[in-house]
C-alpha cells in the first residue's frame, strides 16, 4: 500500500522503496543538507532518522535561511 | 571583547543574513564585515523546486556563530517551537528572540517575548531578546537573566537610525548584561552614534544588504562601530554653550 503522508504542507505519496525518513531525505536529494525534520510536531533526532514513515504522517523539512 | 553566555568575541558588528542581490556579494560582505555571529531564520524547506543553493551551506562554520531568530513566531510558544528546531540542527545554542506584535511597524510584542525568554532561560538556551526601547521592559528581561538584550534603533528595516537616544542610554546605564541595538540602522553614522552612546555591539541587516553596494557598507559599518566603540571609550569632550578658543590667548602678536 501506498503511504500518503504530508510533506512540507503538500499532499506526497512516499515511493514504496522509501520507508525510513533517512531514505525519504536520500530520495529527496537531501540527505546532505543542513535541516532538522519535524515528524507530526516533534523534532526528529539524526539518530532517528531510521525509524519509519507512517501513512497520514505530517513531515516538515526545515532549514535556515537569511534573515535578520 | 564582546562576552555573550560563555562565548566570546572581537568583533561588535552582528550581521543578518537576508536580502542580499546574490551569495557572491553577501560572502564578500560576510567576509570584510569581520561578523563573528551571523544571524538566520528557521523556515520550511521548498522541496518540490529544484536544488536551490543556501548561504549557510556556503560558509565555513568553524569561523561563525549562528544567531538564529524566532522571526514569523507570534506567540512565545512558536518562537519556542523555533529556538528548539533551530537547536536541533546542532548547530547553535544561541536564540534571538523576535515575536512581531504588529504587522505595519515590525515592533516586537513586549508580552509574548517575556513569556518566551522566561521559557528560554528556563530551557537553558543562550537567550538575546529583540526589544522595543521601553527601559522598564528592558531592565525586567534583565533581571530574568538574558544573555544580552536587543532594543531596536527604529523599526526592522526602517534604516531611520537612532530614533531615541535618551532611552537608549538609559537602558545602556542600567544594563548588566551586553546591549546590542538590533534593528533600524541606517547608515555609518547611526552604528557610530549606538557606539557612543555605549552600546556594546550593533546588529544590522538591510543597512548592508540594501545599500547600493553591500561589501563596501559592510566595511563602513566595520569601521563605523570600531570607531564608535573607540570614541566611548576615549570619552568625549563636554558640550558647552559657548566657544572655548583652542590656540592660547598669551604672546598675541603686538598690532
């Protein structure tokens, strides 16, 4: 069964091969990034990012940028 | 020295990261401006668009410490929410707390950045309030214990300059912890007169990014801060009604 999860505010359905939040960073090209994932409100730890994405999840990728 | 929680630093010019006309530009103006704390903002990445480049990734951190600021947060709970993503990234533990109470003048809500700074401190983070002029607001979020204080010259991105300068003082005089007047700079002058008033450290954004050309104006601000800070401490002359003749009045030339 497809996940369809909440990415960044948009409706994502995960690739079936994408299980953990490291692999949905991976699959995203993000894996090298400086961001913090936030899983339905709650910071994810790095050493977390193993544990697996579930179907209606709400994931926020966020970074820094310029500001004042 | 500027002394912030357990860190300290040479320079006394805090620079923002925003509204730069290109990463080349801002990196020279990072670069001559000799800012040892830079600050940023938390937001939510754009995936969905193509690899877009970011400024933090282009620095070398070892050189830097991040300032991240609870901007977009209008209650103390979403700059909590802020400061601990912001920590997260392992990257800080620094927190400039900024909750906007309106959405014309930018001026930050008084209220709600004391019930964050109290949930701050309590966390343990490094806390910096951005803060109106209000010397009473000041001197409270003194005595909770922050890090440094942030009262604004004129409103975020005004470059109006020093609109107060009498309250500024005060808040200087009875400060025990650095101020650092954030916001509202202008021009050279403005960061000179903050210096002299005895204002520890300035931290500005758009007086660089926006002036016509930003490495230059990092520059000028460099200078203008030093030479601030040096006149504060030389301790300037008195001001007097009437003139004072500087050659002396003994061994005038017979007519």
């Amino acid at each position: 069964m497809t996940k369809t999860i909440q990415l960044n505010g948009k409706t994502y359905d995960v690739p079936t091969e994408v299980q953990s939040v490291q692999q949905l960073l991976i699959h995203l090209q993000l894996a090298e990034r400086i961001l913090v994932v936030e899983r339905n409100k709650k910071i994810i730890a790095k050493e977390a990012y193993d544990k697996p994405i579930q179907d209606r999840d709400q994931i926020e990728i966020i970074h820094f940028v310029g500001g004042g | 020295m500027l002394t912030i929680g357990n860190r300290s630093f040479s320079s006394r010019l805090l620079l923002g990261t925003g509204k730069y006309p290109s990463f080349d530009v801002q990196k020279e103006a990072v670069r001559v401006s000799e800012a040892e704390v830079l600050t940023f903002a938390v937001r939510r990445m754009n995936i969905f668009e193509s690899s877009q480049p970011n400024f933090l990734e282009q620095l070398d951190l070892s050189n830097y410490t991040l300032l991240p600021n609870t901007a977009g947060a209008k209650t103390a709970e979403e700059a909590v929410r802020i400061a601990h993503l912001a920590k997260a990234s392992g990257l800080c533990d620094m927190v400039k707390v900024e909750i906007i109470g309106c959405d014309r003048s930018l001026l930050p809500d008084p209220v709600e950045t004391l019930r964050a700074t109290s949930m701050l401190l309590d966390e343990g983070f490094i806390v910096l309030p951005y803060t109106s002029d209000d010397v009473v607001l000041a001197r409270t979020l003194c005595e909770m214990g922050v890090h440094a204080i942030m009262p604004g010259a004129a409103p975020i991105g005004s470059g109006r300059g020093i609109l107060n300068p009498l309250n500024l003082s005060l808040i200087i005089e009875q400060s025990n912890v650095p101020v650092i007047i954030d916001a509202g700079i202008g021009s050279p002058k403005d960061a000179t007169y903050a210096m002299e008033l005895g204002a520890d450290a300035v931290l500005l954004n758009t007086a660089v990014s926006e002036a016509k050309d930003p490495v230059k104006m990092a520059e000028a601000m460099k200078l203008a801060i030093e030479a601030g800070r040096l006149g504060y401490e030389a301790g300037r002359m008195p001001k007097r009604d009437y003139a004072v003749a500087s050659s002396p009045m003994e061994g005038l030339l017979p007519n």
